[in-house]
C-alpha cells in the first residue's frame, strides 16, 4: 500500500463532476439568498440591544419563549462573556422603557436579574454597516484579483477570483438557506474565508507555475495532477488542524461566536475543495498555456550570429 504522499489522485480526470457539484451548490445558494433572503442581526436591521445579569446562569431558551409569549418579536437571546451576563436581541423600535419592562417580565419567573444597559441601534447605521461592508468585501476581491494577476498571470487572477466568489456565495447562501442569523461576525468570517481561500490557491498556483516551467510535456491536466498532489498534504494538514480549532470554538466558545465559527467552518471546508479542484481546473477553459509564462525567445538575427 503506498503511502498518501505518494499517491496520485486524478484530480483533472473528475473535473467535470466537481464542476457539476459547484454548480449545483451555486444555484442553490444564489436561489436560496434571493428568494429566501439573509436573516440579518440587528447590526444590519436595527432594533434594541439589552444586557441583563442574573445570580446565576440561565436557560436562554426559557428567556427567549417568555418574552415571545409576552409580545416581543425577533427575539434573539445569547450569553455574553460569562454565563450569566445574557444580550438579548429585538428587532423592533426602541422605546425607553423597554428595558425596566423586560427585566420586570424576568424577574416574575422568580429569577434574580439586573438590567446593565439598553440600547437602540438605528436602521440608518445598519444600512451604512451592510453598505460599507459590501464595498469591503468587493475592495478585498478587487485587490486580490490585482495581486494574483501580477504575481502569476491573469489567467491565474480570473481563476482565483472565480474560486474565491464561489466560496464566499456558497457560505452566504447557507445561512439564507437555513435561516441562520448573519450579523458583523459572520461578515468578518466571511472576510476571513476569503484570505484563508486565497492562501491555499497562491500555494496551489506557485507549484503549478513551477511544474509548467520545469515540465517537458504539455499536457495540462497531468501537470495541474502534479502539482495539486505535491501540495495535496499541506493543504489536508493546514484544512484539518484549522478544523479542529473552529470546532472546539462552535462547541465551547459561547453564543457570541457561534455564527462567526459556523461561517469560518463552512468557508473552510469549501475552501479547501475550491483550492484542490476549481481554482486549478479553472485554468483549463481559460486556455493557459506554457508560453503564457515562459516567453518565447527571440530569433536571432543573421547578422548578429557568430561566424
């Protein structure tokens, strides 16, 4: 039985099929986020932000059905740091007793709990925040495509911007998908996915231009097999300990990162698949070819040769 490294998976060769299943989660992620729409957090909807502390850790899902049977709508109830500090969520307009009210509906459950702070965050800021970071992201992918493209070629640009856009509508359509609320922290994530995409595509694309310049073939596909093969463990090897890490923070690391974990896990995993499969198979409809790296030589001129 050989050892991993030595084997060589015809990546190439089942091309077709992964263009089948990007294409696949594509359209239903972009049917998915138009037809179903983002849940957005408060941050992007606006609404009133309350911090309460009780004596001792509570059961949010019991905080969250009391203050739905008392009227409240688009509760959204999370710990906050320590298991008894509790922010609760509500999308609707802020009033300045909201808060006295709440923590008096609380405290009938026969609940010791302290109001610490009620907010409003205005639906104005939270259409400058989706503005201001939808241009972000659109900046990221912008200064990504320019840098790939004078680091390697713009075949390799177009490509990586392809794979990185297919990531991030993948991840975004999820959340639409299943209804998971998208705030600042899964914006982040998705900003994050974004760099840790484009890594694993750089390492690819480096040994790709490597192996098409040191290569006496001109066979595409063999040389792209090559070459993701060679980075195939460091890529399963960075993809699996990042993994383990963004487990144990959806599992333990609280409600406040919760969505921000499951948006870096999912940007991983499909990551990962982008990198292996479609950022180097994209390279085969965009025609690269060897001469796209290695320039011709110049014919030399009669005269100019030796005698």
């Amino acid at each position: 039985m050989k050892p991993i490294t030595d084997r060589q998976i015809d990546f190439m060769g089942r091309r077709k099929l992964a263009f089948i299943v990007s294409a696949v989660m594509l359209v239903i992620s972009v049917i998915a986020t138009f037809s179903l729409q983002l849940n957005l957090g408060l941050d992007f909807t606006g609404g009133t932000l309350i911090e309460v502390r009780y004596a001792s850790a509570p059961s949010l899902d019991a905080i969250r059905q009391l203050l739905e049977e008392q009227g409240f709508r688009d509760v959204a109830v999370q710990t906050f740091g320590a298991s008894t500090e509790v922010l609760i969520r509500l999308q609707q307009a802020f009033d300045p007793d909201v808060g006295d009210q709440v923590v008096s509906l609380l405290r009938d459950s026969g609940t010791q709990v302290d109001l610490v702070r009620a907010e409003f965050v205005g639906a104005q800021v939270g259409d400058q925040l989706r503005d201001q970071s939808g241009m972000g992201m659109l900046v990221a992918l912008g200064v990504v495509m320019l840098y790939v493209a004078f680091r390697f070629q713009y075949k390799f640009a177009i490509g990586a911007l392809m794979a990185l856009l297919h990531d991030v509508i993948i991840v975004i359509g999820i959340f639409a998908l299943f209804n998971i609320e998208f705030d600042l922290t899964v914006l982040a994530a998705i900003l994050a996915v974004i760099g840790y995409s484009l890594n694993d595509t750089i390492v690819v694309y480096d040994r790709i231009r490597e192996a098409i310049r040191t290569s006496q073939i001109d066979d595409m596909p063999a040389i792209f097999n090559e070459a993701i093969n060679a980075t195939l463990s460091r890529t399963l090897a960075t993809s699996g300990t990042t993994l383990l890490v963004l487990l144990a923070l959806l599992l333990l690391g609280g409600d406040m990162i919760e969505n921000f974990a499951l948006a870096l896990l999912i940007g991983v995993v499909i990551g990962t698949f982008s990198s292996i499969y479609i950022s180097g198979a994209l390279l085969l409809p965009l025609k690269l070819k060897r001469e796209d790296l290695i320039p011709a030589r110049r014919d030399v001129d009669e005269e100019d040769e030796l005698p």
